[in-house]
C-alpha cells in the first residue's frame, strides 16, 4: 500500500511541478508519515520553499559540505536565503543531511536521511515541530563528500519550513 502511495505521489508531483526529484517526493511522504504517526499534520508542500532548500542543496553538493551555513553573502542562513528568494516569514527551520548513497536506492536514501534527522534530538524536534505551516525538501546526488576518504558517491538533504509574515 505505502508503494502504491508513494507511486501516487510521485506522479502527482511530476505533473505539478516542475522539477522536483523522486527523491524529494519520497523524503517528503516519509516526513509527512512521521509526523502523522506522531499526531501531526503534514506540512503544506510550497515550491517556493523548495526552491530556497534547493539553493542550499545545490550549494552543498558543489562545494562537498555539509551544513546550514551556504557561503554567499546574500543567502548565509535559511533566514536570509528565505528573505533572498522574496518569501516574508516569522519563523523559518532547516534540516541538513548528508548520507553515502552508493548503490542505494531512493527509498533507501530518503529512509538513511530521515534515520539521521530522527536521531538527532535537534533534527528530530524540528521533524516534529508544530510551528510551522509550510514545507520544501530538495535532494541532489553528488560525487565527493569533503571528509570522506574512500566513498565518492553521496546524497546531501535539506528540509526547509517556514511561517508566513
């Protein structure tokens, strides 16, 4: 059932958006399923909020960190990365995750990352938040990871959430 769920979703999202990943959509339900088998609503999907976790996604996988911290003077922290892409908020949050994706696939990705972001009591709180309305996950596969030494092939994550001003 949780296939044929996820199939769904999948191709809800392909004809709606307009370039999301599978693996976004997945990690997406994957939260979503967290959070309602822990009494919470799911997030309201927001492209707009995907767009500011993809700026952040995309600059992690070209530089090969990992971190909420994004290296332009304009889009530092998701605050200002929000406040960049022209969104108004009250509050915004932000999980980051970097996981070795080599010969995994995308449901075991998106499994890894909300495994990491579960065990993580700052991560986990955010997952479980009810201050937020809004949701955007971006998912980009890279090559190297900056403090591995033998594995080359990597996924990186970012969740953004967020409250309109």
């Amino acid at each position: 059932m949780k296939k044929i769920i996820i199939l769904s979703l999948t191709f809800f999202f392909a004809l709606y958006s307009y370039a999301q990943t599978n693996l976004d959509v997945i990690l997406y339900y994957k939260i979503c399923e967290y959070r309602k088998d822990n009494g919470l609503d799911c997030w309201v999907w927001s492209d707009n909020v995907w767009k500011v976790a993809k700026s952040h996604t995309t600059y992690q996988t070209q530089t090969g960190t990992m971190g909420h911290y994004g290296g332009s003077s304009t889009k530092r922290l998701a605050g200002e990365r929000f406040t960049y892409y022209g969104i108004k908020w009250i509050y915004v949050g932000e999980n980051c995750a970097v996981t070795n994706s080599d010969g995994k696939d995308d449901i075991a990705i998106a499994n890894k990352i909300l495994f990491l972001w579960k065990n993580s009591p700052k991560h986990n709180a955010l997952l479980l938040s009810d201050r937020a309305e809004f949701a955007g996950v971006s998912c980009l596969k890279g090559r190297d990871y900056k403090w591995s030494h033998n594995d080359h092939w990597w996924t990186y994550a970012t969740l953004n959430v967020y409250i309109p001003n």
